[in-house]
C-alpha cells in the first residue's frame, strides 16, 4: 500500500481541524458547565443563611380564619415648593421695569431712578 510522505492532504487538513475545534468547544462547555454550578452553589448557600436569619413565622392554623390582608396606605407627597416670584434676579426687574417704560407706565426718568435703585448707584 502507498503511503504518502510529508504534509497531510486536505482530508487530514479537515480531520485535525475538526479535532481541534470539538476539543475547544469540548473544553468551553465544561468551564462555563463548572462556573454555572459554582455560581448556584454560592446562591444557595447565600438563600440557606438568609433563610436562617429571617425570624421564623408560626404556621397558621387551619381552624382559624384568614386575616384579610390590606393594600399599603398610598404615600403622601410634599407638594413642589412654589415657584420664584417673576424677576427675582436683577436682569429679570430690569427688563420688567424696560417693557413697563416701553409701555408707557413709567417716563424715562421713573425707569432710570428704578434701575439705579436696583442696581445700588
């Protein structure tokens, strides 16, 4: 029988390949198999110390009667604190006092005593 020498042919490129990605999978499946279970492990073991720790509830008796159970009281909201007056900082009076002297209300000699009162000249 003739046995061919040196590098493998495409049959034996493929068989290798095939080898090395069912190993590789193989392998992943196993670790993420074994984390899973570490990590349920470790959640149970978190359950079982909760549940240790919760005081215990007597168990109701079957001849009384159920307590009828309520839905929580809704929660009181404070209400959202008012708004600022309009023009409560400087630009915002200022500007009121201009349209108050565009519209006429004040001459021009109200609007300037207004706005040096305001800005402390």
């Amino acid at each position: 029988m003739f046995r061919r020498r040196g590098r493998p042919g495409l049959l034996g490129t493929v068989a290798r390949t095939a080898v090395v990605a069912g190993t590789a999978s193989a392998t992943a499946n196993a670790v993420s198999r074994h984390s899973e279970q570490k990590q349920a492990e470790k959640q149970a073991d978190a359950d079982q110390q909760a549940a240790e720790a919760a005081p215990q509830q007597p168990e109701p008796d079957p001849q009384q009667a159920p307590q009828p159970q309520y839905a929580p009281a809704p929660q009181q909201y404070a209400a959202p604190p008012p708004p600022p007056p309009a023009g409560d900082d400087l630009v915002g009076k200022i500007n009121q006092l201009a349209g108050l002297r565009d519209s006429g209300v004040l001459s021009e000699e109200e609007f300037s005593a207004a706005k040096s009162k305001l800005l402390g000249i």
